[in-house]
C-alpha cells in the first residue's frame, strides 16, 4: 500500500484537522497542556467523571496535583482570622475560611484566603448540607488532600445553578441534559470551556460520514461514528454514554487490529529464502561444544523457530523471555541455522554498549567457531563482526569487505548497520533486540535489500502480556520462555525508605562494601547523570560514596553522555573485574552480562517503573553468588510509587508484574507515544480491560482484509495510515 498523501474520507480528514482551524491559535495553545492537538484529540477528550442531579463525587479518587471539578456538599465552614485582624480595615487580607466537603464518607478540604467581606460573603455561600461544583488544583497541606480559591457554585435542591454569573451559567448550561460532564482540565481550561469548545467542534462533523462501511459496524455492534461523540459529550442516559463510549474504543481497537491485519497478509504474500537445518553444520557443532544442555524451553522455542526457516514465507516472529531465559542462545541458534544455509545473518541492538555486549556473548560462545577462515579454525567455523558508529574508519572498510562478500555470517551492529553503503551478500535473517527501540521505516532499510524478505525474530525482555501482544505486536507471532536456566542464583529484593529509615541507608553502603571484600562486584544506579551536581544523579552519588563509605573501593561511572570509547572500556573494565562499584544510569539496563556483580543498589528507586526496576535487578544474580536488591526511595510510604516498589520486592515474576505495570500506566506510555515524542493510537482504549473487544476487533479486521485485500476501502487505507503515522514503529516504550 502507497502511503496516502491526503485524507479520503471526510471522518479522517475532519479529525485529523489542527485543533487551531476550529478553535484559534490562543484557544489551541491552552489545549497544548492537555495533549490535545487536533479535532480528533478534542473529540476524545472525554469527561473524567459524569454527575447526575443528586450525584457526589468520589473524593477518594482525587490524586495531588490534579485539575478536577468535584460535587460535593458542605460539612463544616470556620473563619479563622489572625490575631490582629481586629486593628486591622476589613479589605485587608488577614483572614480565611476553611471548608470541609463531604462526598457523605470522605473528605476534602477546601481554603478561601481574604479580607474580611470576602469571607463573609464565601461563608454566606457556603451554607452546610449545600451541593455545589468546586474547580481547581488539587493540592496537599500537612499530608491531607486539599484545594485552595477553586472556583465554584452552588446547586438548589433540585440540581439547578444558583446565581447568574457568566460562569455559573455555563455550569446551568452545561447541566441542562441532567448529566454534567466533568472534563480533565487546567487551570486556564476549566471544565465548562473545555465543554463549550467541544460542542462546536460538535457542529463541525458530518453526521452522516461513518468511516466504516455499514457492514463493519454491524458485525461490531455499535452505533453510528458522529452519534458516538454526542452519546459520550451530550448524553441524556447513562447507556448513551456506555453505547458512544464503546464505538471509539472499538475504533481504536480496529484501527490497530486492521493495521496488523494488513502487514500480516503483506508478508504472507512476500518471498523468503528458506533456511532449512542441515545435519553436521555449525549449528550442531555450536550444539556439541555447549557446556549445559537446553531447558525444556529453549528447544521448544528452538523447533519453531526452525519450522519457520523452513519456510518460503518470512518469518515474523516474536520471542519473548525472561531476564536470563536465555533468548540470545535461541536466538543464536537461529542465526547459525541460517549460515549453515549459506546466508548471512545479523543482530541489531539499539545501543553500542549493547552491541559490544551481544558481540562479546557471541564470540565467546562460538568461540573457535567464530573465527572464520583462519589457519586451524573448523570448515564450517564463520566470521562474526562487530560494526558500529565508533567503528575506526580502517577497521569498518575491512568490516564492510567483509560483510558484503560474506564471509561474516554473523553481523552485530546499531543504526550504522542501516547507511546504504552496509551491502550483504545474502541476508537471511534480521535479529532486532529490544525492537521499540527501532521504527518501521529503518527496519525496511535492512529488509528490502534483496529480492527475497529476509527472516525477522524479534527479541525482549520485557514481558508482553498477551492483550498487549494482541494489540501491539498484531503482526508476530509470539514465542515466550518463562523457564530460567538451571544454576541461577536467587535475588533478594528490599524496599528502603531514606526519610524514615537513615541509618539503613548507612548499612547499605556498608553491605556493599562487605560484598566487594568478598571479592564481588556491585551497581549502583541513578535516575539521572546530575551533570551540575545535583542531588540524586550518578556524578554526585559517585563522588559521596568516593568521599564516604567507599573511599577504598574502585568506583566508575558510566551515563550515556559519555563517548563511546569511554563507555566501552568502563564496561570492559567493570567486566573484567577491575572496577569494583560501578554507578550508573539505566544505560545498563540490558544487555550487560557480569556473573560476578552480585549486588545492586538503586537510589530513588521510586522514579523507575516497574518493569524498568525489574530489567534492572536481571543485572545480578547471573553467576553462583546470591543477589542482593535494595531499592531505597526518599519518599512517604503511602505514595502509590511506594506500592509499585513494593511490588517488585514481593515478586521475581516478570509476567505478573508486566501485568501491574499496565494496569498503573497510561496506554499512550505503554504504546510509545512518550518516546517517541507523537501521539497515542490509544486515548481510550485498555488494553487489560478490553481484550475481549480487542479480541472482538480482530476478527472483523480479518474479514476487512479478506474483503478487500488492497485496502482500497478509503476509511481502511485512512485508519491503516494514520495508525502508521502515529505509532510510527516505536510500539513499546520502557523509558
């Protein structure tokens, strides 16, 4: 399919408009805070909360820092005044009314700071047992939950806006269907513009334009696209908004479910070399000289792997695996599969420390079977090269000679493996590690260089939970070992917390020291570099523990900012045992194999997500030695940050925490929007909780494709490119 230089149909080209054709620049600049950037975005920004008439909000959802807009009613009033208020003139500003609302269990306290008229007419207004709509931050003061001057208004008995002020009005309008819509808001945007300028861009659409064709929608059950924004912005029932609700989730599963769809039948259609396993080659070499037999998994996965070789269609495929499941062993087994063959094979990682890693790993593993053509190496020994952009210029032109004439069957590099002068031979299979890391387009720059598809096997180690596989990785079939090696140590895992617990934050340093005086070696990480020296980075918490507790140890560092040579030889160093502690940002996060480092230490552990703590802790405890964790976080215990620390110290398991680290995060995060700086596929969409309707999407995706193969239907090619252009490639994103 031709990527589309314009819009078909009126739906797409309508909400893919600029926010600011409809609203205005200074309207749209406000909308900016919100990620709000074009109509479509507008349409789906949808109500935090729906009210009706006698509704309270539920104050226990409330989290710091938030623009909201609650119901609730008065509980208490008090005026307080300072001590000399009495001397002073009544429009100085001495005194304030405290507010407590109730949503009849939990409570919140609201604050109005004035002169004394003013807070005679707030409490005047804030009579008890009254409802009423409070707008504004929510903040916190001594540990309580509070809001201070929001805007409000009060409700009669009968749900009706008291008062006619512009604003209050608003409100009345806003009510005037008998359900409010409470929009996720901003201190310049409260709830009621947000509400109006969705109402136009309400005007805006052409009811009768359904980027579905009829027979999509009802096969799905659901109801027309404009109807859906008027049920889930303007409802009259509670099963309008459910009824539009499920239409744009359904639009966004089908969306991505069509996109996969798609390249699916794209590669069914495309022509691969078939890489069959041949007896006595390097593969059963390799196989021969392993010093430990494979888990039950490896060789499942293994046989699969092989099965798609065979095939005159490449393979798409995923492997996912927990950290030290052994994924680059598989992994390197397929490659060598593939020289046996008689093609070439290549492993591209998104970093060059991770390259080297992968390169190093490889070429130990071979060892003399991946020596090449050299006196006394086997007949059907290779060459494995490494290339990268540090690569010397000398020592690339002999790589790429190399490369291109294929005597290196196995290739490891970065982007660099992408510049047009990289020529191979035959290239029969693309390993691609940690593969968010790598967009669509620079993935078909190896790919599309011979007359045949190459072979793709994806690789990582963040654990996919299967609707998150459903949805983000539609196109690859999806291969899991959970099983871990035999002989690998037991990691110990301990939460820390610095403001309540000090001096256990002393023994830390100090078990670090006691774990290098055993001849062990340790990470410590940071959650940034601190190049100004500020609290918490690498170079600062470098040179305390140089200073302090561990002024007798080998301390290094290693950040991304550093150059590559540098890096290289810190990692080489650290790997060679020559360094003792090593601090580090999550520059280390994969890839980096040391059996000797049996401890890691990461300071403000509460800034790391989930899986990212977990990817972190699979850098010890892979040698003999037992490992120890310790997560210290210099923040209150009752944050919900502490409960994800938590959650890591209880359990080990990647899978179950990839599940809580979806069901805490947005999808826009999950799906890469975050890092690769555009815009979410998903604004509505979860994908733990709708995977029967993603399930749902997918068969009707599938019919889609069968009815129109060249996706000629216009709202499939819009859908199918927007997907494109949004996600582009960068699928997950671990920060």
């Amino acid at each position: 399919m031709e990527p589309l230089n314009g819009w078909r149909t009126a739906a797409f080209a309508e909400t893919n408009a600029p926010v600011h054709t409809i609203l205005g620049d200074k309207t749209a600049k406000l909308f900016a805070a919100l990620r709000v950037e074009t109509v479509g975005d507008l349409l789906r920004h949808l109500p935090r909360h729906y009210l009706s008439g006698t509704e309270l909000t539920d104050l226990a959802t409330l989290e710091e820092g938030e623009h909201v807009a609650v119901m609730a009613k008065v509980a208490k009033t008090e005026v307080k005044r300072n001590a000399s208020a009495a001397t002073r003139s009544p429009r100085s500003s001495n005194s304030r009314l405290e507010v407590v609302l109730t949503d009849g269990s939990g409570r919140l306290r609201v604050t109005f700071f004035g002169n004394e008229r003013l807070v005679k007419w707030w409490e005047t207004q804030l009579n008890l047992g009254v409802r009423g709509i409070f707008v504004g931050k929510v903040g916190s003061f001594q540990n309580q939950l509070q809001m201070t001057h929001p805007a409000f208004v009060m409700l009669d008995a009968a749900g009706k806006v008291v008062g006619r002020s512009e604003e209050k009005q608003r409100i009345a309008e806003l009510s005037r269907s008998g359900i409010v819509g409470l929009y996720p808001a901003t201190a310049k945007l409260p709830t009621w513009h947000i509400a109006e300028c969705i109402r136009f861009a309400l005007s805006t659409l052409s009811a009768t334009d359904d980027p579905w064709p009829a027979w999509v929608t009802d096969q799905a059950g659901v109801c027309g696209w404009a109807d859906a924004f008027t049920f889930v912005h303007r409802p009259t029932t509670p099963a309008e908004i459910e009824t539009g609700q499920n239409r744009l989730r359904f639009d966004e599963a089908f969306a991505t479910q069509l996109t996969m769809a798609y390249r699916r039948a794209e590669n069914a259609k495309a022509a691969a070399g078939p890489r069959r396993r041949r007896p006595n080659g390097l593969l059963d070499a390799f196989d021969a000289r392993l010093p430990f037999p494979l888990t039950r998994g490896q060789e499942a996965v293994g046989e699969e792997i092989f099965a798609d070789l065979a095939r005159v269609q490449p393979m798409q495929r995923l492997l996912q695996g927990e950290v030290g499941s052994g994924k680059t062993l598989v992994a390197l087994r397929a490659m060598l599969t593939v020289v046996d063959a008689g093609g070439q094979a290549v492993l591209l990682a998104p970093t060059e420390v991770l390259a080297q890693q992968h390169h190093g790993t490889i070429a130990g593993m071979l060892g003399e079977l991946g020596h090449g053509r050299v006196l006394g190496a086997p007949d059907e020994a290779t060459d494995v090269v490494l290339l990268t952009g540090s690569t010397p210029a000398a020592q690339r032109k002999a790589t790429l000679l190399k490369i291109a004439s294929g005597e290196a069957g196995i290739v490891v590099g970065t982007h660099a493996l992408l510049a047009d002068l990289v020529q191979f031979a035959d290239l029969g299979l693309v390993v691609i590690d940690e593969q968010h890391r790598f967009g669509v387009e620079q993935r078909a720059r190896l790919t599309d260089r011979s007359a045949t598809k190459p072979h793709i096997l994806v690789l990582t180690a963040t654990p996919i939970p299967r609707s998150v596989a459903m949805t983000v990785f539609g196109d690859l079939e999806v291969s899991t070992l959970a099983e871990l090696p035999g002989g690998r140590a037991d990691v110990a895992t301990t939460v820390v917390n610095a403001l309540l617990q000090p001096t256990w934050v002393d023994r830390a340093w100090q078990r670090v020291d006691e774990e290098v005086a055993q001849g062990r070696q340790v990470f410590v990480v940071a959650p940034h570099i601190g190049a100004d020296g500020s609290d918490g980075g690498v170079l600062w918490l470098a040179d305390l523990l140089a200073r302090g507790p561990l002024r007798d140890r080998r301390i290094a560092v290693l950040h991304g900012q550093l150059a590559a040579d540098a890096k290289e030889q810190t990692m080489a160093a650290f790997a060679a045992g020559e360094v003792d502690v090593l601090v580090s940002t999550t520059i280390i996060e994969v890839g980096v194999d040391v059996p000797n480092a049996s401890m890691m230490v990461v300071w403000d552990a509460d800034r790391f997500g989930i899986s990212q703590l977990h990817q972190l802790r699979g850098r010890i405890g892979r040698g003999q030695h037992p490992g120890v964790c310790l997560l210290i976080s210099r923040i209150d215990p009752h944050a919900d940050a502490w409960n994800r620390l938590e959650a890591v110290a209880s359990t080990r398991d990647g899978f179950t925490l990839a599940e809580l680290d979806l069901a805490q995060r947005r999808e826009g995060d999950v799906l890469g929007a975050d890092q690769s700086g555009g815009r979410s596929t998903l604004r509505l969409l979860r994908v733990l909780d709708h995977a029967d309707l993603i399930s749902a999407a997918r068969v009707v995706a599938e019919e889609a494709v069968r009815r129109d193969p060249d996706c000629t239907t216009p709202g499939f090619a819009d859908a199918v490119a927007q997907t494109n252009l949004l996600a582009g490639g960068e699928w997950i994103e671990r920060s």
